[in-house]
C-alpha cells in the first residue's frame, strides 16, 4: 500500500489485492461485504452499514469501540462504473460533521489481481491537515476518511 | 504517548506541510543548516517573506534556530519530522489492518463461488 498527498489539497492511496476488480469492487459497495472488512482497529464493530450503490445513493456507516462510544461517517454516491470507478462524497460525524471529502475510487485489472487507486480531494490545505493529524486512530473512516478520507 | 505526537502539534505540522514553499525550505535544509538570507535567495522572495515562513514552520516544530551573532540559522528539527513520520506510519497501519481484512475476505468470496 502506498499513501502519499499530492499538492495542497489530494491525498492518494494505492493498493494491490489478489482478485478481481468485480470484487473488490463488489466489497467495497455490498454492506454486507464492507461490514466484514471496513473495520479499523481491533474489536471496532460495524453494526450499522447503509451502502445504495448508485448514483444520489446513500452511504452511512457506524462504527462501535469495544469500550462504548462510537461515531458515523455519511455520504452520496455520484457516479459509479461497476467493476471500475467509483466516485462519491464523504464526511465523518465525530459528531460535528467534517467538511466534504471527494473521493474516486479506481480498480484496474492488473494481472490476476487488482490496482486500486483512491484519489482523496479536500476542500483546503487546513481540511486535509486536521484530517491528516486527526483521529486516524479510528481506522477506515478515517480511513476512508483518514482513508476514506484521511492523509 | 510520545508529546510531539499529540493532535494540536500535528496539526500545525501538517498545516505547515501543506504550503509548498515551505516543503521547498525543509527540503533545502534537508542539505544543511541555512541563514534566512541563504534561503531567499534561490526562492526569489523578500527576507521578511521567507521569515513568516520559517515562524510558521519553528512553531510547528519541524525547524529550530540558534542564534550566531545577528543571524539565526535555521535548521530542521529532528524530533518534529519524525513525529510527522511516526503519524503518517500510525495512519498506514490503520489502512494495511482494513486492507489485510479485505483481502482475506476476497480470499473467501472466491471460495464462496
């Protein structure tokens, strides 16, 4: 995996997986799917996963601590190229929402595996520092945030 | 918890980060200890200019400064870059922990077939 930012305001994640773009696409829009991966750190939980994979589809994930506590991510979808792309919006609740991150997501065959690429754009320079030094703690979200959104 | 790697110290980490021409002083002092008069030089920008920039890049911790008579060269801050460092490694193994899940998720999606 590589993560690295570009300018002032993209960060950029690149990953191999040893499987087709279908699914890994597939696992990263069927909730049933994200649930059993999207997780962060240990004992975190995904109990609440609301994935409507197409276009002004919704995105809410939960996520539960093993201590109690929590926080939810929500998002749109805005354009989706099954197996290929996936381009959607994102902000975490942590419980003031954060401001917009834009993400596009590409899987590219690549072998008999997959090249996924995930070009994060934030709204400023301050946007992506926060994210950057902020909370990665919570993993995906952040990982998405902070990943999926988040260096 | 190491102190340098505390949220509001990050933050006026990345924040000085985010601003190329201060990438360009770190990595010009990357070669070495420079004056302020050093450095504006090869960036064509005023004294007080390339100083605002360095202000902001002593309180975020990646630079420090002595003083040498009237100058005060500057130089980088080892600790400081390598909390960025220890952040940005923290924040990969968040991604690689999801990531190594999802594979071997993918490993069992194939076996479900």
């Amino acid at each position: 995996m590589t993560i690295k930012t570009e300018g002032d305001r993209f960060v950029v994640v690149t990953r191999r997986f040893a499987a087709s773009p279908e699914a890994v696409y597939r696992a990263h829009t069927e909730p049933a799917l994200v649930q059993r991966w999207m997780l962060g750190p240990e004992g975190w939980t995904m109990p609440v996963c609301i994935n409507e994979a197409r276009p002004g589809g919704k995105i809410r994930y939960e996520w539960k601590m093993p201590g109690g506590g929590g926080f939810y991510l929500t998002g749109e979808y805005m354009e989706l190229e099954p197996y290929r792309r996936i381009v959607h919006v994102e902000r975490m609740h942590l419980p003031d929402p954060t401001p917009d991150n834009h993400v596009e997501t590409r899987f590219v065959a690549d072998g008999d595996g997959t090249l996924m690429t995930m070009r994060m754009t934030l709204p400023d320079a301050e946007t992506r520092s926060r994210m950057l030094a902020s909370g990665m703690e919570h993993g995906m979200e952040a990982s998405y945030v902070r990943l999926d959104g988040m260096i | 918890m190491n102190e340098a790697l505390q949220t509001p110290t990050l933050n006026s980490a990345f924040l000085a980060l985010s601003d190329p021409t201060r990438r360009a002083i770190l990595a010009r002092l990357s070669q070495g200890e420079a004056t302020v008069m050093e450095l504006a030089a090869p960036f064509e920008m005023t004294q007080p200019a390339v100083s605002r920039h360095l202000k902001v890049l002593a309180g975020a911790g990646l630079i420090t400064r002595r003083a040498e008579g009237t100058k005060r060269p500057c130089r980088l801050s080892k600790s400081g870059l390598e909390a960025v460092d220890q952040w940005l490694a923290m924040l990969r193994d968040a991604l690689s922990n999801n990531y190594d899940r999802l594979d071997h998720l993918l490993v069992t999606m194939k076996s479900e077939k």
